[in-house]
C-alpha cells in the first residue's frame, strides 16, 4: 500500500477507515506520471484531510467509481464533498486546489487551473500514459477486471 502524505494531512487509503476523507483522489498506483503527479501535488490547508486510492487495489471508492460508470483508464477520480470528478474535471479541481509552491505545481496550475484548457489537453495526457503502460508491458486497469 502506498502512503504519501500531501502537506501533512493525508489519510491513508486504508479500506477499513469508515470516516470519509474531505477529498479523495483515485489514481493509477502503476502508472508512473500518475503517481508522479500524486507524489508533487501539493494542496491548500483548507482541503482538509485527503485519502489516495490505488485504483488497482480492493478498496470501496473503487465500487462506488465503476458504479457511476467512470472509467479509471479514461482519468482519474477527484472525490470532494461527496461529487466525484472524472479526467480532466479532476485535474482542474486539483489543479485548483494546489499551492503554487514549486516547479511543477506552477506549471499544472497554469495548464490545468481552466476547464477548457484540461478538456483539450487531459485525452492527450491519457494517450500518452495508455501508450506508456503498454510500452512497460503494465495491462490496463479495465484488462485486470474480472467479470
């Protein structure tokens, strides 16, 4: 199970813990810009506690997401306040979300900080992680699904 902590205020994606965190993100544990990403993010204070959820692993976030019919190859889910943002919505809610401190947390900020802006940009972000699992030889979240 991977434990990172975003400035400090993390839960861990512990299927157990019935609290529910004030923001969850899904993500691709085997994809490595998605993990990268994860590892520099860096939220406000006012985000409160975030939860991260290997979309790979059993965990309960990851029925509720295929119930609403999201696919988790497509992009990742942003849970806050009960909504559940998929792709490039996700990625614009984060970006928001994210301190400007460092490099890359300025860089996806300007990029991703306008629905429009994600919306064009985040399918070609997504072509590029497909082609890369596959250049890894890493299946598809959706290929490991049974049944």
């Amino acid at each position: 199970m991977h434990r990172y902590y975003l400035m400090g205020m993390s839960k861990l994606s512990d299927p157990e813990n019935t609290e529910p965190a004030d923001l969850t993100i899904v993500y691709d544990g085997e994809c490595p810009f998605c993990t990268s990403y994860i590892r520099l993010v860096h939220l406000r204070e006012a985000v409160g506690s975030v939860e991260l959820v290997n979309a790979r692993q059993s965990h309960p976030v990851i029925d509720e997401v295929r119930a609403r019919n999201l696919d988790l190859d497509q992009g990742m889910v942003v849970r806050i306040q009960g909504e559940y943002l998929h792709g490039a919505a996700a990625m614009t809610a984060l970006s928001r979300l994210s301190t400007p401190t460092g490099f890359v947390n300025r860089a996806m900020r300007a990029v991703f900080r306008t629905p429009g802006r994600a919306a064009l940009l985040y399918p070609l972000m997504v072509r590029g992680r497909n082609m890369t699992l596959r250049l890894l030889g890493r299946k598809l979240i959706g290929d490991g699904r049974e049944g």
